[in-house]
C-alpha cells in the first residue's frame, strides 16, 4: 500500500471514530492532518477542544483550529468561528466578526449561516435592526415570510 492509501485510510478511521464518539481515538488519528492543513480534520478537531470530548477542553485550541479551517474556506468552520463570536464561546464576544464570518459561509451556501444572520437582522444582534433585511436572508435561504 502506498503512503497515500496509508493516509486516507487513516484520515477516514479518523472521521469514523468522530463519527462513532470515540473522541479520544479521533484526536490521536486526526491531529496529524490538522497539522497539515486538512480543513475538516482541522474543524473536528476543533470541536472537541471546544466541549471537551476526548481531549481536555482548551479554548485557546479550539479556537486555532476552528480559525485555521475558516481560513482555509472551509464553510462549516466558517459558521462555527462565526457562533463563537456571536456567543462568546472560546473567545470574547463579537457580533460583527460572527456576521463576517457567517457571510463568508453563506456565500458558500451554507443555509444555516443565512438564517442565523436573519436572526441577527430580525432582533437587532450586533446590526441595526431591519425586518426588511432579515426577511431578504430567510427568503435567501428558503423560507417564506
């Protein structure tokens, strides 16, 4: 087998075990790819520093892979920097970042960051408050209002 059948099988033993809770043996499998730039690896990992699952919980960590795999235009981290600037979560709370961030994802398509910046819209989070606006998002995204 060659090295790069070594690496994808380990790069999907690593998702599986994620995917399976088994949070501990993700990490070990994972960190490697991380280490290499993989977005996904980058994003799982950060997940896990976040709650604590498998891994101690380490905001700082959390926080460097989530932005790395945002970085890297990943969506999905895009939308997860994007939450934990809007709560507050592993970093100080900043509602114009987590706009940034989640229209970074929603150009990418990503639904839930066009609902979430609606809300935003809709009660005034960190933007003025425009019903209009927000309407525009949620039809954006597929909801009729």
């Amino acid at each position: 087998m060659t090295d790069m059948n070594n690496q994808d099988v380990e790069l999907a033993s690593g998702m599986s075990a994620f995917e399976a809770k088994h949070f501990s043996r993700a990490a070990q499998l994972l960190s490697p790819f991380a280490s290499q730039g993989h977005p996904e690896a980058q994003h799982r990992l950060a997940i896990m520093y976040q709650n604590g699952l498998g891994v101690a919980q380490h905001d700082g960590l959390a926080v460097r892979w989530m932005q790395a795999a945002a970085d890297s235009g990943y969506a999905i981290a895009q939308h997860g920097l994007g939450f934990m600037y809007l709560e507050g979560e592993c970093l100080e709370k900043d509602p114009a970042k987590a706009l940034e961030w989640f229209q970074k994802a929603a150009d990418q398509g990503l639904v839930g960051s066009l609902t979430t910046m609606a809300m935003m819209y809709e009660e005034g989070i960190g933007v003025p408050k425009d019903l209009d606006k927000a309407n525009e998002l949620y039809r954006a995204a597929g909801f009729e209002r």
